[in-house]
C-alpha cells in the first residue's frame, strides 16, 4: 500500500523487493490512495495495482491477504481501515524512511500538540512490524517505539539523491560556500551516532593531514592551501571552538580547517567537496550512509577498515582504506591521492568504480531481510503452499536494483514529501482545535441564554396555570368513575402503545416478502459491504462496532455465548445461526430464510439485482420446493486451485484433518463406540458445493439444520475445547487460530443438505440462471437418510435437552448455550405454570367481587326533605318582592 505512485526511491525498493519475493512463491497485489507515473512499472512485472478513493469508505476485504506492507508516513490515511475489526490482527509491516516526523514530533511535545502525538502513536503502535532502512532512524523515532522497531539495512535512496544531487550542484554550490573552484577541498566525516570520542579521532585525522600542508609551509597565503571542513552533527559553538583549538594547536593555516554542523542540506556540503575521508573509528551495525552520499556523489572516499565498510569497499578499487591502528598509512594514501594541488588519476578513477558500486549496494541483505520478517511475522492458513526457502530466490535479482524498470522515468524531480504532508495534519489539526474552542465558546454562549429564556417560559406557565385553577375552582363538575375503570382504560392505553409502536421503513416492506437474507458482520472495517435494501438485513456479531440508525439484530442479545469473545470468534458466522433460531418467531416473520457472507460482496460474488428477482419467483412458484438455494461455489473460490472434490478441498483448508475431525465429532455425536468408518461420502459427480454461508432455505428446514448443528458443534467442541483454549493450537491450522473450527462449519450446510434429501440448486450471482446439482438420481444408495432424518435428529434433541433440564450437569458443555432446551417434559412443566397463573387470577377475581359484597356501607348522616310546590312558589315570590 502506498500514499501515491509518484516516481521516488521507496517505489524502487519495493518493485525490487516484490520481484524476488513472486520468485519464491509470493503473490503481490498493489494498492495507492493516489495514481503516479510508477503504476505502469507494476504493470510491466504483472502486479495488478488498484487506486483507493480516500477519503470515501475503503470497499477493501483485507482478509483476503496473509499481510499488508504499507509505505512511508504519507500513507498514514489508509490506517484507519487497519485498526478496525476485523482487521485489527492482520499482520501489517510498515516501512518509514523519512525522518521528518522525528524532528517535528519534539516540536509537537514542545508546542503542547500532544493529542498529535498520541495520535501518530496509535498509527505505531497498530503495525506489527516498523521497519527503517539504518539503525539511525529507530533511535529518533524513540518516542513512538512499543517494542516493534525492525532494521532491514539497505535502501536505493542515498545513490538516487546523490545522482540528482550531481545533476543539481555545480561549481556555484563551491563559491557559495566561499570556496574557489581550484581549491582542493576535504571533507572529514564520522558517524551519525553521538560518542564522547569523537573529537580525539577527528584530532588523529587531522594530524595524519598535516603532512600534506608541508608543501605549502613556505606560503603563509591561506588561499593556496587545501581547505578542510569536518562535518559533525554537533551544532553547538563549543564543538566549533574545540576543532579550531585542536588545529591552532597542530599548527594549521588560519582559516584552513572550519567545522560545519549537519543541520542543512548535507548533499550539497558533499557535492561541493573533492575528497572525503571517514574520521570514526566506532564499529557500525551497517555500511555508514555518509559514504553511500559521497560515493553516489562521485567522490573518492577513504575509510578505516572498519568490518562493515571493508564488506563492501575493496581497497584501491572503489575506495581507500587504512588500519585504523596505524594512523600513518592515512598520511601516506593522502599524499597519493593528492599530489601537486590536485587529486591523482587514479583517485579519479577509483571514485568512478565505486559510484557504480554504491548504485546496488546491499540489495541482497535488502532482499532477504524482507523475505526473512515475512517468513517470521506471517502466519499462512493450511490452505496455502509455503513459499520456498529465501537462499533460493535467484542470484540475478540480489546483485541490483531495478533501476532498469525506471529508465524512462527517471528524469522526474525526486522531492521528499513527508514534510510537506505533515504540516497540512499539522494545519489542519489547528484547524480543528480551532473550531473546538469557538464551538465550545458559542455554546456555552448560547447554553446560558436558553437557560435563561426557558426559566422565563417556564414562570409564566406557572402563573397562568394557577390564575385558571383558581378561576375554575368550585365551577365544574368533575366525573368520578370507580378505580376498575380508571385501571381498565390504563390498560387499554398500554396496549395501544405498544401496537402502535414506530417502524422502520425497511422492516415494514420485509414483512410481506417471501424471503429475509441476514448478513452477519464484525466490526466497522465491513460495513461497506452490506446492504441497505429491503430484502437484507444486518446480523451485529457483536453488540461493539453496530451500524447508526439501522434495524439490525444485535446478535448477543439473542444469544448470550455470543457475549463470550471466545466463542464469537471460533464460531464465526455460525453464531448468527445459532441466535437467530432461538425463538425464531420474535424476529424472522418470513417463510424462507438466507445468509450472506459480508465476504461474498466484497469478492463480488453477491446476488445482483437480476439473480435476486431470480431467487424470489423461484421460491414463490416453490419451483425446486424444499430446496438449498446457494450462489457462491466451490468450483469459484480461489482457495480450491486444485479443482479437488468435497473432502480434499476440505481437508486444504483445515490443515489435511478435516476427514478425520468431522468423524470423530459423528461419532461423538451419535453415540458410536466401535471403530467405524462415519465419514458420510459426498461423490465427485461433477457438480459442485456450496461455500462462505451464502445461501437460502425454508425457515422450516433451516431450524432443523440448526438443529443438526448445535448437536454437531457441541461434539466438535468436546472434541478440540481443552488444547485449544489451553494453547490456542488445534489441528485444524498450522498455526494458532482463533476461528479454529469456523473453515470447516463453513462446509457443514452441504453434508447436512445432500443427507437429508434436499435438493441443491446453485444460483448465479450475475444473471440469476437456476441450475440443480446432485439431482436425486445420482444420490440414490448414497445419503445417509436415517442419519439425518428430522425423527432421529428431533430423538436426540430431546434426549439432550431433557439431560440438561433434568440433571442439570455441573461439566462444561456447549449445547446448552447454543438454543433453547425443549423437550416434553419443560413443554408439560411449562403448561402447568401457565394454568396455575391462570387459577390465581381467576381467585383473585373471585376474592375482589367477594368483598365488594360484603364491604361495609356507611350509613346517611341526615335525609332530605324535599320541599313542597307552594312553599317554592312562596320562597320565589318573596324573592322577587
């Protein structure tokens, strides 16, 4: 993975690379946020290459690859895929070869930015492996290191810079320097690692160099000596004055000998001199990157004979070299290299050789050191042939780069862009503090005059709600009803609530459809894959990591052994299954049921619109009647190269013991002791099998497979529970695995459906044709039909669920977990539960009435005597007088 295909050295690392990597067995596939000139130097090795749109959703299954490679920091963007599930464990190696982060990171500490550095921190810490090209860039990125910093020495880049470098600098770079363009100038450099003994050698080089100036002791013209800079990355005054001591004292020209701290652009300082000598005696753990700059530069280099630089430099071939204990052969190789002001022939020469020799150093521990952490960080799936042994990657592709692949294009400008790309994070993570802050700002702002202005609204309803109670005090009649009415219209009201209940639109239109297809998923890195109609409907394997504003089921709330990460992941797709059969009638309301991989979309091998109007009028007219209805084959997955039958493919994809596990777990499940053979046959009759839990069923049918599956997960998982979960180790993977036995469940709807006589139609994903595979003709005399009949399935399900509800056994045992226990006796226990409940009520009823009969009354404390007509008209007369 790359930020952009733009023409730069890391390009040409990884072409190299890539190349030796397809020769062992390796299959490469490239991927870049943005296009570049390079895709075309994919191409031509025949490595597909794809463009990513960013910063829309990454449509990526990185599943289906043993590890990603991402290069340098600008490809930071692409992280945010990475460190989702699932995702998150996939073995990812990043190589960074920039060391601007490094600087800026301090300025980023210093500045008080530290949620830009923690940010940057969660980017290392997700990658496996953080590779550097020297040994010096894991020493700046200290403050990011968790523990997963990796050296494979070796990068193209120094040679490529140096001959851009040549190509820029010319005489001017010398003049403005203060140099003349006759003057011999020499370059005395050391290691880039601080060592308190630093300055004692540059003293002893210094004073092997003294001897060149004898020629020139009776010119006291400082301009007609060689001059002398010693490079250091000390940038302090003190280190300066401490050179100009050592040379006062040694007797040097005034002005001969100046220090020059590498803080600026150091391929210039080099371009500009004639000679460069290595000044540091300290053993490195690689080639020193100072002499690749000035052997790329074309300059005449002479060094100690270090073990890491005589490795690679052949003394008067490609470079000089002098006993680092005999500081006099310095003396004697400089007053050969310069003689009468000017550097010799043969240095000229020897500068030229190892210009070219620096073009390809160290490109086979380059090579190999990458196919070496591959073969350590990777964990390959059973399926997959290993790659072979990395002394057998050709000697031709270790001796150099490809610069041939880059031959037209080199001429590009090579600019270094990581620095430019951090300040526009930096700029806009200002920007967003910014808009933090002002937010923050205008709603406290705002928090406090709503406050205020409620608080007001609230005062005057107040005061107008007891102005009208006072007014309509004593006015009205009130309606009083007895307590069973007011409780009955509570009730009624309850009820209306809940049947009235707000529905999403999706779940509304699936109520009338023949058919509901479920997508299980884990984790956000798959939510581009699922789909958003009708017809399909979301499948949370977790309650983490769930789709916003979506009617999808949220798996571990139907199913609590989905809650244990243990089992959510060693059952994979199968724990949908599982959850949606139990109590299927609060959810599914549909007479057929289907499954879709989340996979199966991003392989593109999902129902198109046209094969789903194919699926629904096939079910509707009942045209194949109990039928398994999948759309992803066997013959189609890339994991089945070999074209092999049923149990070869599955024994490929489960470590070669897929035959033996699968009759182990029937004979466990059907109680066999003798030593038979329980493998049900599955023929190679040229038809072929469903794979990645695509398919549909009647609902009817689909609780009896559950059924079947509980029973043979549970003796599976007796099978292999205690050494998985002791060591993580089964003998279903090479490796550890923590979805252990999920490849070989992915096959288990097949045996289940070929067995139990249904009939198997295959669904094409793209232009909905139906065509039957394993008609019955050819199964006759070869299903185990009373193996998988519903009466002897139903049999046994009874016996184990009236085992766990009778004896309530104390051992660890699956099945339980995975559904309902039903049997007759919870049916009967259940039922007399009910009609108690229901005589309780009906007592309470009779108890209630009973004592509403017998309640005392009160008696009247006085009688009102109405008045006669003629004393009311009497009364209204006076009235009126």
């Amino acid at each position: 993975v790359f930020a952009d295909l733009l023409v730069e050295p890391q390009q040409l690392l990884m072409v190299t690379i890539a190349t030796a990597l397809r020769e062992i067995g390796y299959e490469i596939e490239v991927y870049s946020i943005e296009d570049g000139t390079v895709q075309k130097v994919w191409q031509s090795v025949g490595v597909p290459v794809t463009i990513l749109q960013v910063p829309n959703e990454i449509a990526v299954d990185w599943l289906n690859y043993d590890g990603i490679l991402v290069n340098s920091l600008q490809a930071k963007g692409i992280f945010s895929s990475f460190m989702q599930e699932p995702f998150k464990t996939l073995p990812l190696i990043w190589t960074i070869d920039e060391g601007a982060l490094a600087v800026r990171s301090r300025q980023y500490i210093s500045s008080g930015q530290i949620e830009l550095v923690n940010d940057w921190k969660k980017v290392f810490n997700r990658a496996t492996v953080v590779v550097f090209p020297n040994y010096a860039l894991p020493m700046m990125y200290s403050a990011f290191d968790t523990g997963n910093f990796y050296v494979v020495p070796g990068s193209p880049g120094e040679a490529w810079k140096g001959e851009n470098a040549m190509k820029l600098y010319k005489d001017n770079q010398r003049i403005s320097m203060g140099y003349r363009p006759d003057e011999i100038l020499i370059a005395i450099v050391g290691s880039q690692f601080m060592y308190r003994g630093l300055w004692l050698e540059h003293a002893l080089v210094l004073e092997a160099l003294l001897p060149l100036f004898a020629d020139f002791s009776s010119d006291n013209n400082s301009n007609s000596h060689p001059k002398i800079i010693v490079l250091s990355s000390y940038s302090t005054s003190n280190y300066s004055m401490a050179i100009e001591r050592i040379a006062l004292n040694l007797r040097y020209p005034s002005g001969v000998v100046k220090h020059v701290a590498i803080d600026g652009d150091l391929d210039s300082i080099l371009s500009a001199t004639d000679l460069v000598i290595y000044g540091s005696f300290l053993e490195e753990p690689s080639f020193p990157e100072i002499l690749i700059k000035a052997m790329s530069l074309g300059k005449p280099i002479i060094a100690p004979d270090l073990s890491n630089i005589k490795k690679y430099v052949d003394d008067r071939v490609n470079g000089y070299l002098f006993p680092k204990e005999n500081i006099r052969v310095l003396t004697q190789i400089i007053l050969e290299v310069i003689s009468e002001g000017r550097l010799s022939p043969l240095a000229h020469n020897i500068a030229s050789i190892g210009s070219g020799t620096v073009k390809n150093l160290m490109v086979r521990e380059t090579i190999e050191g990458y196919a070496l952490l591959l073969e350590n960080v990777l964990k390959l799936p059973s399926e997959v042939a290993p790659p072979k042994a990395v002394m057998e990657i050709p000697p031709k592709l270790k001796e150099e780069w490809r610069w041939s692949l880059f031959e037209d294009i080199l001429n590009s400008t090579f600019e270094d862009r990581s620095s430019k790309y951090l300040k526009k994070l930096e700029d806009q993570w200002n920007h967003s503090q910014k808009e933090k802050v002002g937010s923050l700002i205008a709603i406290n702002d705002s928090f406090s005059y709503e406050i205020w202005e409620e608080e007001k609204k609230l005062q005057s309803m107040n005061t107008k709600r007891r102005r009208e109670e006072l007014e309509l005090k004593d006015r009205t009649d009130q309606p009083h009803g007895n307590w069973e009415d007011v409780y009955r219209n509570a009730k009624r009201a309850d009820r209306m609530r809940n049947d009235l209940h707000e529905r999403d639109e999706r779940e509304l239109e699936r109520t009338g459809q023949p058919l509901c297809i479920y997508e299980p998923y884990f984790g956000e890195g798959t939510w581009p894959f699922l789909h958003r109609n009708s017809l399909y409907r979301g499948f949370g394997l977790s309650t983490k990591g769930r789709r916003p504003r979506m009617d999808d089921v949220d798996g571990p709330s139907r199913l609590q052994l989905l809650n244990n990460p243990y089992y959510r992941d060693i059952l994979g797709e199968y724990g949908a299954f599982f959850a949606i059969a139990n109590r299927i009638d609060h959810l599914h309301k549909n007479a057929w049921i289907g499954f879709q991989s989340w996979r199966a979309t991003a392989r593109k091998a999902s129902l198109s619109k046209i094969a789903e109007t194919s699926l629904l009028n096939a079910i509707e007219t009942r045209k194949y009647g109990d039928a398994l209805y999948f759309w992803v084959r066997m013959a189609m997955d890339p994991r089945n190269s070999l074209q092999g039958d049923f149990w070869s493919f599955c024994d490929a994809i489960n470590a070669g013991n897929c035959k033996f596990a699968f009759s182990e777990a029937l004979k466990r499940m059907y109680g066999i002791k003798h030593d038979v053979n329980s493998l049900p046959p599955m023929p190679e009759d040229g038809g072929t099998w469903s794979v990645m839990q695509s398919w549909a069923l009647p609902t009817k049918s689909f609780l009896e497979f559950v059924m079947f599956s509980r029973m043979f997960v549970d003796a599976l998982d007796a099978q292999m529970y205690d050494e998985h979960h002791r060591s993580g180790h089964c003998f279903l993977s090479f490796s550890k695995d923590k979805h252990c036995y999920s490849r070989m469940l992915e096959l288990l709807v097949n045996v289940w459906a070929y067995h139990s006589a249904r009939r198997m139609v295959y669904v094409n994903p793209e232009t909905g044709m139906l065509q039957e595979y394993h008609k019955f003709k050819s199964r006759r005399g070869k299903m185990w039909v009373k193996w998988f009949s519903y009466n002897t399935l139903k049999g046994m399900d009874e016996d184990l669920a009236e085992e766990a509800d009778s004896d309530h056994p104390r051992k660890r045992w699956l099945w339980p977990s995975t559904g309902e226990v039903v049997w007759q006796g919870v049916l009967e226990r259940e039922r007399n539960q009910r009609n108690k409940q229901k005589e309780k009520r009906k007592q309470k009823s009779k108890d209630k009435l009973e004592r509403m009969r017998h309640k005392h009354h009160q008696k009247a404390l006085g009688k009102y005597v109405k008045p006669l007509p003629e004393e009311m008209e009497n009364s209204n007369s006076t009235l009126v007088r």
